[in-house]
C-alpha cells in the first residue's frame, strides 16, 4: 500500500502582507472613486458654465431686442413730429 502525503502551501503571506494588500486595495479603490467624483465634478462645472453662457447670451438678445424697439419707437416718435412740423 502506498502513502499519499499532502503539503499546505500558505498563498496568503505573512499577517503583515495580507493587511498591506489590502491597504493597497482600498487605496486603489478610494483613487478610482476620486478620479470618477473629480470628473463629475469637471462635467457638472461645464455645464453650468454653458449653462451661464446661454443664459449671458439670452439676456445679450434681450437687452438687444429692447434697445431696437427703443430706437425703432424714438424713430417713429421723431417721424410724426418731423410730419406735424411740415404740415
């Protein structure tokens, strides 16, 4: 009859180095979720610039539409007064 002898091999290391790898784990983890918040962060801050560069813009075009009826109601304004003068 033959003897079947088994070794263990102990994969994991030394105490010292399983909390090591895992520290390394966790920091790895925690950078990942750093970079994923950061480029959330760059995403929302670009929106909300293009967002007030719209809004820039649509106030630009209003305070332009109010200047030209001004102008176009100073025009007609000086119109009828240059009529009434040559009547």
């Amino acid at each position: 009859m033959s003897q079947i002898k088994a070794t263990y091999v102990d994969h994991m290391g030394s105490d010292l180095s399983v909390v090591n790898a895992s520290k390394l784990e966790e920091l790895e983890a925690a950078e990942a979720a750093a970079r994923k918040s950061s480029a959330a962060f760059a995403d929302a801050a670009a929106y909300a610039a293009a967002a007030a560069r719209k809004s820039s813009a649509a106030y630009a075009d209003a305070d332009a539409a109010y200047a030209a009826y001004v102008n176009a109601a100073a025009y007609v304004a000086e119109l009828k007064r240059l009529q009434e003068d040559n009547s």
